[in-house]
C-alpha cells in the first residue's frame, strides 16, 4: 500500500478523494465537504464508487492520473446515497459518458435535486441528473466480470446503499455514510431531510451481521483490520443512545 497524491488500497483499488486525507479540499465552512470516492480498475474501463461534491472533480482527475488511472476510462459511478458531498459530480460524469448507478431512493432524490440532496449544506445548487441503471437490494450486478451486491441500508438517508464485492482474495464492502469511523462511537450525521432512526437502526443491525477484510466508508479512516468490530461498535452505541 502506498501513499501519494492517491491511497493504493490494494494493486487496482485506488482512493481518489476525500478531504479528511487531504486528497480534495474546496475550502467551503462546512464539514464533510468531499467524501472518499474510489476507483476499481478493470481490464474494461474504472469503475468509480462515488464522486464527490463536483467542485473537486479536476482534483480527483488530477489524483488519478499519479497513478496512470484515465478519466475518461470511466465507465461506471456506483452512488452510495444523495448527499452532495457524494454525488455532486454526477450530472458532470453523465456528460462524459459515464453510467450512474443507484438505488431508487437515491436515484429519485438525484433527480429532483431537493433538499434530500443537502445542497444548502455546503451552500451549492445541487445538479439533478437521471441515473442510467437503478438497482435494489440484494441484487447483484456484474461490472467486467467483478459481481457487485447491492445492500440497501437505509436511515443516514432513505437511499443509503452499500456495494459488497470480493476482489484479490478480500471481501470489500464500500459503505459509504452507514457509519462513521472519525470518533469511537460516530454513527453517522442525523441531519437530513429523510434520515430515519428507526430504519438506521434495523440497518446497523444487518450490517453488523456481514463479515468483510476491507471496509471503504464515505470519510475518515479505511478499516483493513475486522471492519464487522466497528460495525458492531456503532450499533452498540446506536443502541445505547436511542432506547
């Protein structure tokens, strides 16, 4: 694993944004501005989890060229739920050619383009866009041969989605914002317009229960080391707090 201008997480899984690691900054007064993204390179074109507040899509570009990833290689950005620090550069990414796909809560959201997209956050006008491919939980989609599951784990957002995949003998889950891994017992913003404490609950409860080597959330740290001890971590505090 190395470290640069990108985190190499393992030989073509690659970190490519995230203002927690300083990789992207756009200096606004709000935190969380830009979440991680990731790319997965395949024979067939990079697949791109994520993408940021749209503002740091030249910076994410300009990280994946260190390490000789194209930009318009491209093929596919897999949305793990609305929030703009996460999906503010889809509308652009369309317009390259790159395929959006999302659950239906998220893909709704990202077409109206409201409040469930936290603009006013970040103080930025949020740019709706029609993803290409909706998908629902437990449905597993097949990008250049890597079988990618899709987890629908709603409450941080109503559209919260995971993507669970194996790749060089690991199973990787991409988590987006269904926990946090800042503070011992961060679960997450309970801010947003459809945030569900109820459903955010029933959804820590099945995440604690699937066994990963890898976890990629949407900020802060990569856990390499039993990511499900965080997950279960979460869910105690959830429980603590919310009885």
């Amino acid at each position: 694993m190395g470290v640069g201008k990108v985190m190499q997480i393992l030989k073509n899984l690659f970190q490519v944004s995230g203002d927690l690691n300083g990789l992207t900054r756009t200096c606004v007064d709000a935190g969380y501005e830009d979440a991680n993204t990731y790319i997965l390179k395949r024979p067939g074109g990079l697949i791109l989890f994520d993408c940021g507040c749209g503002e740091t899509l030249e910076q994410i570009f300009a990280n994946m060229r260190y390490w000789g990833l194209l930009p318009e290689e491209i093929k596919y950005c897999l949305l793990t739920h609305p929030h703009l620090d996460h999906t503010g550069a889809a509308a652009k990414l369309q317009k390259m050619g790159v395929k959006l796909i999302a659950h239906k809560e998220t893909a709704d959201a990202i077409a109206a383009g409201d409040e469930r997209c936290c603009g006013y956050l970040y103080h930025k006008i949020f740019s709706p866009c029609v993803v290409d491919q909706v998908v629902s939980d437990n449905e597993i989609i097949d990008l250049f041969n890597v079988e990618i599951e899709v987890l629908h784990l709603p409450g941080h957002t109503m559209g919260c989605t995971a993507y669970l995949f194996n790749y060089e003998n690991k199973r990787i889950v991409v988590s987006g914002d269904i926990i946090g891994t800042l503070l011992k017992d961060d679960f997450g913003w309970a801010g947003s317009i459809d945030f569900n404490k109820v459903e955010y609950l029933k959804s820590l409860q099945r995440f604690a229960k699937i066994d990963t080597d890898i976890m990629l959330p949407g900020h802060g740290l990569i856990y390499f080391h039993q990511p499900r001890r965080r997950v279960e971590q979460v869910l105690t505090a959830a429980l603590e707090q919310w009885r």
